[in-house]
C-alpha cells in the first residue's frame, strides 16, 4: 500500500485525498547519501564542514513562513490544512500578515510551482514558555485553504518515538548561513547527528536548561547547525525500512549558530504528539 502512493507525486495534478501512507516521500533524490542517512555518527566516518544548497524541491514539506511579505520562519507541511512551526514564531503576530509558501526552492522568486496561502489561526501550544522559557516551543499555522500535493508539496510523517542518539538527522531551510554570506535565496541543507540528552545538559554543553521537551543535534566541536531564519524547520531523519522522512524535531533555539559544544536545540515531537493530532483529527 506504501508503494503504490509514491507514484501519485510523479504528477503535479495529484488531489488533497492523499494519505498518510503517502507522507514523507519526495520525488527529487535528495543530495545525501542513503549510507549517511542510516547510519549512526562517529568523527572517524563522518563530519560535516558545510552546509550545501538542496536539490530543488527535494525536502517538499519544507515551508516559508512569511510575515508582511519577508521570511520569517520555517515549518513542515504535515496535514492539507496544517504547518508544524515553533511556537515563538507565531506569538504577538497577526494571522493578517503571516502568508505560507510552500514548494519553493527560491523564496526571492515567484516560481510556478509555489503555493502561497494565507494563514487563518496561529496555534501556539498551551505550554509554550513552561516550565523553562524554551519549553514546548511548537505550534500550528492553519491554513486558509488545503494545499495541492504536488512534485514539490507533500506532507511529511510525523514520529511518535525518537531516534537513537548518533542517528544522522537533515536541516533544511532558508536560515543565516554566516555574517559573509547572510540569508540565502534558496534552500540550504545539513546533516547533523542527534545528541544524548543528558549529554546535551550537562555542565560543558546547556547545563540544566534541556527539559524533556526538547531534543539536542549537532556536532561537539561545532561548525555545523541550524541558525536564525530556520527556526520553525523540521529536523528530520530517513527510516530505511518504510523509505520514507520523519520529523522528530522542530529549530527551537541554541548559543550562537555552530559553536562548539553548543548544538542546536528542537522541540521534540514525541512530546507533542497527541497535541498535535488533536487539532489534525479532532
């Protein structure tokens, strides 16, 4: 039954009676490697030192949140009418002025393939800020009007449990790539291993600010993260087994972009998971 779907995304005409058999899928390879991808970290087999531009339309959940016309976060499509994002995102703004773009690769131009839709509710979750003041940082930009699925748009799976620590996890968006280079125009992509959690607050790393709410990626000697304008984005990993992409993190925050023994910190979705569906299948 999985199979049978994927063929449905190698038309741009396919309808929103899409199912969540069909999530996580892409019709553009993207440009990582299966091996990396299912295989856990070690600095002897592995390191990243740079992001890369994605293949187009390769991650075709990935979402730019756009306030009064500029990008502000990102977010992953996972229901026709629902964008997962972080909750900061969406606190003290005006559903008026929020847009979503979703299939696109350049977010400077109009390309044909993107979908723009207006927000209509701005959900952010009820725990937001508690007990720490990153807690629970997720929440639901709800959509105006259902999204297309597409080549380039499609929804992406949600995980109820996480991922080993060292599993190999994707980054991809729109965010600050270094003070030389600024903001990109189109997506940038990085790989980065999940990080134990009581590694992550420990006294050499965040120290007693890492709740269960919260997951930790990235690289002990730093140069390789998740940065300001990505917040929102999905930290996704690929199961070999269903050959498809699930979400189990959103860009919550995290000490600079990049530094050492600073990785960057999601909202996990185990822990929102059953929010989440309640406003998915309510």
């Amino acid at each position: 039954q999985i199979r049978t779907t994927v063929t449905s995304l190698n038309t741009e005409t396919t309808t929103s009676s899409q199912t969540w058999s069909s999530c996580g899928y892409t019709s553009q390879k993207p440009r990582i490697s299966e091996f990396i991808l299912t295989r856990s970290y070690t600095a002897t087999t592995f390191r990243i030192v740079g992001g890369t531009e994605a293949t187009p339309h390769s991650f075709p959940w990935l979402v730019s949140l756009q306030y009064g016309g500029r990008h502000l976060c990102g977010g992953a499509l996972i229901h026709p009418r629902f964008i997962l994002t972080a909750a900061h995102c969406l606190v003290h703004r005006a559903p008026t002025l929020y847009k979503a773009v979703l299939g696109a690769h350049n977010i400077m131009k109009q390309e044909e393939v993107q979908q723009r839709i207006d927000a209509v509710r701005l959900i952010p979750h009820p725990q937001y800020g508690a007990p720490n003041e990153d807690s629970n940082d997720v929440g639901l930009f709800q959509l105006a009007t259902e999204v297309k699925y597409t080549n380039s748009v499609n929804i992406i799976c949600m995980s109820r449990w996480d991922p080993e620590p060292g599993r190999q996890c994707v980054v991809a968006g729109w965010g600050w790539i270094d003070f030389q280079r600024g903001w990109p125009a189109r997506v940038q992509q990085v790989v980065v291993p999940l990080m134990n959690t009581s590694v992550c607050d420990d006294e050499d790393h965040y120290w007693n600010k890492i709740d269960d709410s919260m997951l930790c990626a990235g690289y002990e000697e730093g140069g390789r993260d998740s940065c300001q304008g990505d917040s929102g984005g999905p930290l996704v990993y690929y199961n070999s087994t269903f050959k498809q992409f699930f979400t189990v993190g959103v860009v919550s925050w995290g000490d600079d972009c990049g530094e050492p023994l600073k990785p960057g910190v999601y909202s996990r979705i185990s822990k929102a998971y059953d929010w989440i569906f309640s406003y998915l299948n309510p």
